[in-house]
C-alpha cells in the first residue's frame, strides 16, 4: 500500500452490510475519484483492497462514484469475494451487458444501485443479486414512515441503504429488507433513560473496575481477582492481545503476563475494546463494529507521529466514541466511573480539544462525504494518500482482531 499512487488521487469511505441477526456481514467500500481529469489506475486499486480482503478473505462490496473507473473495473476481473454495485443508468445500457455478464460467470455479486428510469436487459436479470433501495427513496415507505397501502413488488431482494438509527434498521427488516446497509447509530439518547443502571452497565462492570484499577495502577493480584470473576472476558481480553493487529512476538498466556509485557498504560487500550466489545444485546454488533474501527483509525490517523502516549490515547478515544450507545447515557455522566485522559474527556464530554478534528475526519470517512472529507483532511494538513492508507490499515488490523 505505501507505492500506491492510486491513494492520492481518491477519497475513501466504508460502511457495513448488516444481515438480519445483525452480523456484520461485508464492508462497503466507497471510492470518489478526487478531480474529473485522473484516472485512477485500477490495478493499483484492486492491488489496494486486496490488501485488506484478499480473495481468501472476507467480503467487500465496491461503490465506485465514477462511470469511467467502474467501467475499468468491470473489465479487470476483480476476484470473486469483491461485490460490485452497478448504477441503474449503467445497468440499463445495452453497451455493459456483456461486461456485467462476464462479472456474474466470474462469481462477482452483483449489486443495483438505485432505481432503472427503464426495464433492465432480460438477460441481465439472473445476474443481480440485490438491488439497493435507500432508505429516502423507498416508495412503500410513506411521509410518516409507515409502510405506503400500495405495495411495491422486486424481483430481486433487496438492501436497505442509507440506515442510520436502530429504529430504521428495524423498519428495514420488518419490510423484507435481506439486510441494511449504514451505520445505525445515531439514536438520541434521551433523558429518561439515565436513571439508574441499565443492563448493559451490570454485563460490563467488571471491565470498568478493571480500567479503575488499572488507571490506580492496582497490585498485579487484586487486577486478577477481578477479572476472575468474569473468565469469558479473561479469554476475549487474551484472544485480542494475542491478535496479529497487537504484533507482539511472544504469546501472552495470563493476565499477569500481559501487564509484564505490556504495562500499566497500554495494557488500558485493550481494555477499552474489551469494554466497547463485550455487549450481549444483539442490536449493539453494528455499534461495536464502527467502535473497534474507529479506535483503529484514530490510531492509525497518528502513527507516523513517534508519540506512542498519544497513538494509545487516539485508540481509546475512538473506541469509547460510542459508549454512549451501548450504555444509553450521556458521555458526561459516563466519564465520571470509567477513567480517561484529559484528552479523551475533550473530545467526549464537550467535543473540543486536540483529538476533536481526527474525530471528525473519521466520521466523515463513516459518512462516505467527499466534502467533510476535504474538510478534515485541510484542516489537519493531511494529505489524502495519508488517510487512505490509515483506512486500509485500520480495516486490516480490524480484520485481524475479529
């Protein structure tokens, strides 16, 4: 990924395919090629993502903001676990029928995006898999967010694009939605529901003692009685240090081990995507999905910066981002038992500080927005092949921790 001069000349996004027991399925990976007159080479590109999804690998699904580079791609025999999304003006043109037939011998999943102005070519119809309504345009889907009397009937199953709370993803479902495509995670968190401790709180407190301890620096034995109270978290917390993504060269094989090799300080990283990953609602897989992404990117946004201190920070910073969530209460109250860095707590609690613009640049990355995109990037006096390359990498380490 470091030679690649593709990553200067687009702007990546990404977004999660989530099935209806709300696993995390694929990856969307959006491309906007940054000004009309490149051209991005697409071998470079597909050298790119197969960094990330190897054709062994996981799935992703490729939205390429660009007719003439999607009709590059569609001749370069991308391998068979990238999923393509066709625009309906490009699907309903005669001249990419034999292109788009190749794509669907070849194993490609095949997405529509949007609605055809006019009847796709009959002999493409086997070859769609799904079509991509988002959620503004879904015509059974009336003003008040009822589903509309006269019912819309698609031959082909469909993905609910453009999800951004839990109650859209519900509505999707209840709709036949095969599965949705956004993150929903933008809920209010109301008033009412801070009274008291919610369920969430009594699975995960055992993880916040731990960050309590381990933020007093705690005798080594009083951290392990802790976390022996909760074996299944003793397991998930030495399974992610002994990830690839950790690149540590000798296996961690106690608790006790762990804060020898690693310390007190960057022991707390791994605790916090202990914490933001340690739900059991059902609902909240998307919410820890973006959580470890975030954390990953935030890091890797300050790698090249030699302050390890900061990289940790950023880390945490990105995984509590959506605590929040999985809690139901205001990062204010939130902040007064689980202990962070006064930089963190900027960000969190008031949304100032010197994390706050990296906060917004990977938010506008979730957001697939070219113009919050150039916006972050000016704004920290990053260049775009910088970012990208934090995308892809933070996308790898993801995969190699799951």
């Amino acid at each position: 990924m470091t030679d690649n001069a593709t990553l200067g000349q687009v702007a990546l996004g990404y977004s999660p395919f989530i099935d209806r027991s709300r696993a995390v399925t694929a990856t969307r990976l959006t491309i906007y090629p940054l000004r009309p007159e490149l051209k991005p080479d697409v071998a470079q590109l597909l050298h790119a993502v197969g960094g990330v999804w190897p054709a062994d690998g996981g799935r992703a699904s490729l939205n390429i903001v660009s007719e003439s580079l999607l009709q590059d791609l569609m001749g370069a025999s991308p391998s068979a676990n990238l999923m393509i999304e066709i625009p309906a003006f490009m699907a309903c043109d005669e001249a990419n029928v034999e292109s788009l037939q190749a794509l669907h011998r070849a194993g490609n999943t095949l997405l529509l995006k949007g609605r055809p102005m006019k009847e796709l070519p009959r002999e493409l119809l086997p070859c769609f898999k799904f079509s991509l309504i988002d959620l503004a345009d879904d015509r059974r889907v009336n003003e008040s967010g009822n589903v509309a009397p006269a019912g819309v009937t698609r031959n082909i199953a469909h993905v609910q694009s453009g999800v951004r709370t839990l109650a859209d993803m519900e509505g999707s479902f209840s709709r036949g939605a095969a599965a949705v495509l956004g993150w929903p995670i933008d809920d209010a968190i109301k008033e009412a529901q801070t009274k008291g401790k919610s369920a969430v709180q009594i699975d995960l407190q055992v993880i916040v003692e731990l960050i309590q301890r381990v933020d007093a620096q705690d005798p080594i034995e009083k951290l392990e009685n802790t976390l022996k109270r909760d074996p299944s978290l003793a397991f998930k917390l030495m399974r992610y240090i002994n990830s690839p993504a950790f690149g540590l060269r000798v296996e961690i094989s106690s608790f006790r081990h762990a804060i020898m090799m690693l310390g007190y300080q960057r022991l707390k990283r791994w605790l916090a995507l202990l914490l933001a990953t340690a739900g059991k609602d059902a609902n909240m897989k998307p919410v820890m999905f973006a959580a470890v992404r975030r954390g990953l990117l935030m890091e890797e946004l300050v790698r090249s910066s030699g302050d390890e201190e900061m990289r940790n920070e950023m880390f945490i910073c990105g995984v509590f981002s959506l605590l929040d969530r999985m809690f139901k209460q205001p990062f204010a109250d939130l902040m007064k038992t689980i202990p962070v860095p006064e930089r963190v707590y900027q960000a969190l609690v008031d949304g100032s500080g010197p994390y706050q613009p990296y906060f917004d640049l990977v938010q506008a990355v979730e957001h697939e927005s070219l113009y919050d995109f150039r916006t972050a990037a000016d704004t920290l006096m990053l260049s775009v092949s910088e970012i990208n390359r934090a995308v892809l990498g933070a996308l790898t380490s993801a995969s190699q921790i799951e």
